[in-house]
C-alpha cells in the first residue's frame, strides 16, 4: 500500500538559511498535517491543510510557511534558520474526519 | 488545553510478559485516539485507532480500550517480544476544530529476550 513520501529525507543546513521540506500525502487523502519532533520531545503540531486550504495552525513560528498545491502535495518553508529548528519534521495524511493519520518516514533537519 | 500524559515513561519487561501502557487525557471531547510505536530515530508507525464512540480495538496482539469519560486509554500487549521494544506514543484529537493529534510524552518498552 501506498504511505506517505517526504523529500528529503536528511538535511544539513547553516543558520540564517533557508529549507524546503516536501509532503506527498496517500492517494486520495485530502487533509495534511504537519508536525515538529524535537530531540526527546513528543510530536508538536505545526499546521494542516484541507482540500488545499489552511485548516488549523499550531506553535508555527513566523519565519515558517506552508501550502498545499492542486496535486494535495504540502510544501514546508522554513526561513532564517536558527539553531532550535533541528527536528525531525513529519508530514500526515488522512481523509477528511477522525480518521487515522498515517506519518512519512519524516526529514530530519539539522541547522550548524 | 487538551493534555495527554503517559505513564510509565520507560517500562522494562521479560520476553512473554503481558503488559499495559497508559495513557490519560484532560478533555474528554475527543473525535478519537490513536496509538502510535515510533523506533529511535524512525517515523511513526500507527498501531490502532480508537473512535471515540468506540470502546475498543484489537489487532493482533494488541487490544487498546477507551474510557472517554474519565479520559483514560490503555494499550495491552499480549506475549511480548523483543521486536516490540520501541516507544509507545498515544495521540488524541479533540472536538471543535482541526483533527490535528495532541501527543503524549510516550512509554519506552525494553522487552528483554
């Protein structure tokens, strides 16, 4: 069966610079999610997506940004890097309701 | 503010022991809960989903039950084995907004052969 595909899957990156952090969801899964892991924490809610729109939005800095396009893929933009952004960044996919959330296999970013 | 907390952090078991995670949780207008196992450094694998009309669910030897009005959900695991130490995350989603999931802090199981 078909999961959740994220890109790339490692990710080095300098303070101050910028990351892209791709999301394609299951097939014919309309809603996506977004969360943050850091080191030793639990998962943290970012933002979700529905039907291409901004459903709910959580503990997102400013400096991050995310949509999703007609294909339902979800793109993270995350600007000005700092030190405390090192995570491992998951994307999830359901359909529309209480339904299960399946997760990728998550980025992990790393910020020197 | 939904809360979820579980407890034990971090259990260690025998080979062959059944054993019991818990999770608890502070609003009871849930939609649903979800068991998670996540691998070090690995993704999140879910293992079952609980809706919240439903008292509980079973996959293999796994039974999660749901007592949403004291806000409580336990993970059973029969016959436990080595291939089962992982950490355990339960996961809720409340009523009244996005069906974005509120974590617990996880159990870390040791199954020792």
């Amino acid at each position: 069966a078909a999961g959740v595909i994220q890109s790339p899957r490692h990710l080095i990156k300098e303070k101050r610079e910028t990351a892209t952090l791709k999301c394609y969801p299951i097939p014919r899964h309309d809603t996506v999610y977004w969360y943050q892991q850091g080191p030793g924490q639990d998962p943290q809610f970012l933002i979700s997506f529905y039907e291409k729109m901004q459903s709910d939005k959580g503990s997102i800095p400013d400096r991050f940004s995310a949509q999703q396009f007609s294909d339902y893929h979800s793109e993270l933009n995350m600007s000005s890097l700092e030190l405390g952004d090192s995570a491992l960044y998951f994307c999830a996919s359901s359909r529309r309701g209480p339904e299960t959330q399946y997760f990728g296999p998550g980025t992990r970013l790393l910020v020197l | 503010k939904q809360e979820v907390t579980q407890i034990p952090a971090a259990l260690s078991v025998p080979e062959g022991e059944n054993l019991v995670l818990n999770c608890s949780f502070t609003d009871s207008a849930i939609y649903n809960l979800q068991w998670f196992r996540q691998d070090p450094g690995k993704g999140l694998t879910s293992l079952l989903l609980i809706q919240s009309s439903q008292r509980e669910q079973t996959s293999g030897r796994l039974n999660a039950s749901l007592d949403k009005s004291s806000g409580r959900s336990t993970l059973y695991i029969a016959a436990s084995q080595p291939g089962d130490s992982a950490t355990y995350l339960c996961a809720v989603s409340s009523q009244g907004g996005s069906e974005k999931l509120v974590f617990g802090k996880g159990t870390k199981l040791t199954v020792n052969p």
